[in-house]
C-alpha cells in the first residue's frame, strides 16, 4: 500500500510538471533564465512607465494600456524609449488593424523634425490593404525602404506577430514569426548606396548616431504592441 502511495504520488509529481511546463507564460513577465541572461521589459502590462512621446517629457494620451497592451488608440505621436540602446536584442509581439501602418524605429536622436529622419525602421503595415507585395522595400518586416524581408512571414491582420530586432556593433537582423527576413550593416558601403539612392539622403543625421532611443511610430492608425524585451550586448 505504501509503496503504491509513493508511486501515485511520483506520477502526480511528473503529471504537474509537464503541465506547468507546457503552460504558457503570462504576457508582459521574463523567465527567470531571461532574467539571468540580462533581458529588460520595457513594457510591464500596466502602465507606460518608461516610454514618453518624442520630444516630450510625458507619454499622450493618444497611448492608452488596455488588457495589458500597449494600444495606440487615437492621434497622440511617436513614443520612445526613455534610455538609448547601442547594442542589443529588442523582441516584441505586435498586431496591425486593417489598413494600418507603423513602425519600429531604433538609433532615434531628438532633432529634425521626425524620429524617421535619423532612426532606420523596422516596418509594420497590412500589406494587402496596401497592395504591397510581402519582399517589397515597405512590405512588413522590412528595413524600410532601403532592404525587403527576403521572404513573406507575416501573419493576417488581427493576428500577433513576432518581431526581433538584433542590432550589433553596426550589424543588423530583422525577424518576424521565427524567420530571418533581412540582414544588413549599417553604415557600410552597400548600405550608404542605397541611403544615397532614397528619401533619407536628405537628413544628414540619419542612422550616425553610435546610439539611440528605441520609437514605436504613430502613423495614423491602430496598433497593439505586448511583451516587448530587451537585452544589452557587450
């Protein structure tokens, strides 16, 4: 009878932790191996702390947090990030309403007269709406107007999408949904022909900041952004 006990007791033990491991991690948390391997949230579910609009002192009220995301509910500007990233690996999940178009911009400096005019853009659109094939140069995913995801990742409209960017002393990744959809380096010859050949040929400052903040751009419609992580590299 004891040993019969012992056994059940065994199994119930096996049985509860392949349940909590299969379980999903609640949004907006890190795992305690995330947080021993330096990952930062920049988004804790409830409040906007640590994000102000660019330029500002303060967020708008045009981003509101509802059901633990992060929503740009109506006109209310670009948001960055309080501290400035030179290395790092930014992960977020993110979801586009019909029609929608945004971005997430990094290396952005308060000057000009918008964050696009010295921070690249990681693109966020509902390419359909848009008639824009998925490798176009605008397409989602894509280092904006300057390099297309090499192959089509995103998920419909109304779905999550993963995104991370890895951006390394200069050397850039874009992936979406587990794909690697673009690889290039900033600042080196291919990279300043093609500036050369695009709208950003304009604005002096765009990408020599050695650092800078990360943006979530406001473009005039809806977007939902949770779990946004980050890990500074050496």
């Amino acid at each position: 009878m004891l040993k019969s006990a012992v056994r059940l007791v065994a199994v119930l033990s096996i049985v509860g932790s392949a349940f909590a491991a299969a379980a999903p991690r609640a949004d907006n948390t890190l795992s305690e191996e995330e947080q021993k391997a330096g990952w930062k949230l920049l988004f804790d579910g409830k409040t906007t702390t640590g994000w102000r609009c660019w330029k500002k002192d303060k967020i708008s009220e045009g981003w509101q947090v509802i059901d633990g995301v992060l929503t740009r509910v109506k006109a209310g500007g670009d948001i960055i990030t309080v501290d400035q990233y030179e290395n790092f690996d930014l992960q977020v999940d993110w979801k586009i309403a019909s029609a929608g178009n945004s971005g997430i911009m990094y290396l952005v400096q308060e000057t000009g007269h918008a964050p696009y005019e010295t921070g690249p853009e990681y693109q966020l659109l509902d390419d359909a709406h848009h008639k824009v094939a998925p490798t176009d140069l605008t397409a989602s995913g894509a280092c904006y107007a300057l390099y297309p995801p090499a192959k089509a990742a995103c998920h419909p409209v109304g779905e999550w999408n993963h995104t991370r960017i890895l951006f390394d002393h200069r050397k850039v990744e874009h992936w979406l949904n587990g794909e690697k959809i673009v690889e290039c380096e900033v600042g080196n010859a291919d990279w300043n022909e093609k500036v050369a050949k695009s709208k950003f040929k304009a604005w002096p400052d765009f990408a020599k900041a050695p650092k800078g903040h990360i943006d979530l751009q406001d473009h005039g419609g809806q977007v939902e952004f949770k779990n946004i992580k980050i890990r500074v590299l050496e």
